[in-house]
C-alpha cells in the first residue's frame, strides 16, 4: 500500500470513531474510492440493496455522522468532497452534504442553498445570495455586493468539484426584447467569466443562457429592477 492510500486510511479511521461496527465495515472497505477528501467512499450501492427506507435512511445518517465530525474538527473552515465522492455517495447525499457544510460555514456571509427534490431525493442545488447577483439598469459589468459575492460562491464550488453549475442571466422589460435578451445572455457570461477567474473550471458550467425579461421573480412585475439578476443552480456532474 502507497503512502497516499496509507493516509488516506488514517484519516478514515479517525473519523470512525463512535460509529456502528457496519458503518465502520462498510466505510473502511469502500474508503479509497473517495480520493483525499474525507475517506468516503462507494457506499451507494450498499444503500440501493438496503431493503426498506428505513435502512437506507440508517446508513445515510452514518455517513453523515462521520461528516459532521469532520466539520468539527475543521473549526469552520470548508469540508469539501474530492474526486470521486459523487460516484461513492449517490447524488442526494453529496449535494446534502455540500448543503450542510455551507449552511455552516456561509451562514455569516449571506450565501445560502435551497434544495431542489425529484422523488423525495435532492437533485440539485439553488444558490440564495443576500443582495443577490444584481445590476445596474442597462448593466452587465458586476461589482460591488454582486462582486463578492461570487467570490464567495467560488470558494464554495472549488471544495465540491463533482458539481455543474447552471447560470441564468435575466433583465426586467424596459425597451424591446431583442436588447433585454442580449443583455441577460452578456449578464450570465459576467457572471461565468469571474467564476473561471477564481479558478472554477470552464467545463463545469455546462449551461450559461440568457432569458430576457421572460422569467421575472415571484411576485414582481416584470419591469421591476429586482429582476436585473442572475441565478445560479448547482447541479451533480452526470
């Protein structure tokens, strides 16, 4: 065994500490399949065979367990999966994790995620922002409020890179359709071209599209400024 696979299941056994003896077995047989990350690994499986929700809900909240210890022992600072978490832990508990951890550690810093369900599984991740990611009237440049914080929604992308994100620009209804559409699709490229700056890949951002004043916020008339916004959706990489 290499000295990477070593460390790898050193750290795992730290984790395990006060879990049942299956989440142990089933942790330390399957640990290396998750990279660097937190020792994880292709539990999935072993939760598709489980025989009621009940059982599959047992071994999640296992999993789980080990996570939050890790969060603990991080003293706020991001967890993050690595490369091959995903594959290992199933699409719900991935993207539920990434909730946590950022519930925990953004909660001061005005960026939350709001789970999106398919078949009582999270399927996907959509991004709340104190102030938003908004513009100036006419605007496609990002500063300011809107700035920042896609600073620190990239921190958050880069610690769970088995993730796509899907960007949507908009514009409220002033002036014709046809402007109102290319400035939403310049206002998503704004947005797209920073996160890249800070180091998110290009091929993670796998839809970057513009709606024009066509898909305007609960509540608000079209023409309402609040609707110079771009939305972001994190998505598990297929």
């Amino acid at each position: 065994m290499n000295l990477k696979k070593i460390i790898i299941l050193a750290v795992a056994m730290s984790l395990m500490s006060g879990c049942s003896e299956n989440a142990k077995r089933l942790l330390m047989a399957t640990g290396i399949g998750c990279g660097t990350g937190l020792a994880f690994g292709a539990v999935y499986d072993e939760m598709q065979r489980a025989k009621d929700g009940k059982e599959r809900k047992k071994l999640e909240n296992q999993v789980f367990n080990v996570f939050k210890k890790r969060k603990e022992q991080n003293k706020g600072k991001m967890v993050g999966l690595a490369t091959g978490c995903l594959a290992g832990l199933g699409t719900g508990l991935y993207l539920n994790m990434m909730h946590e951890d950022i519930k925990e550690n953004f909660k001061d810093r005005g960026i939350e995620l709001e789970k999106e369900t398919e078949n009582g599984e999270t399927a996907a991740l959509k991004v709340k922002m104190d102030g938003g990611i908004s513009f100036e009237d006419g605007k496609s440049d990002l500063k300011g409020v809107g700035k920042a914080n896609i600073d620190k929604l990239s921190e958050a992308l880069l610690a769970y890179p088995e993730t796509n994100i899907g960007i949507a620009g908009h514009a409220n209804r002033t002036g014709s359709e046809s402007v109102n559409q290319a400035l939403s699709e310049s206002r998503a490229k704004e947005v797209s071209g920073l996160l890249k700056d800070n180091g998110v890949a290009g091929s993670r951002l796998t839809s970057v599209k513009g709606y024009a004043s066509q898909q305007p916020l609960p509540g608000k008339s079209p023409q309402d400024g609040a609707n110079r916004r771009v939305e972001v959706e994190i998505l598990p990489k297929s």
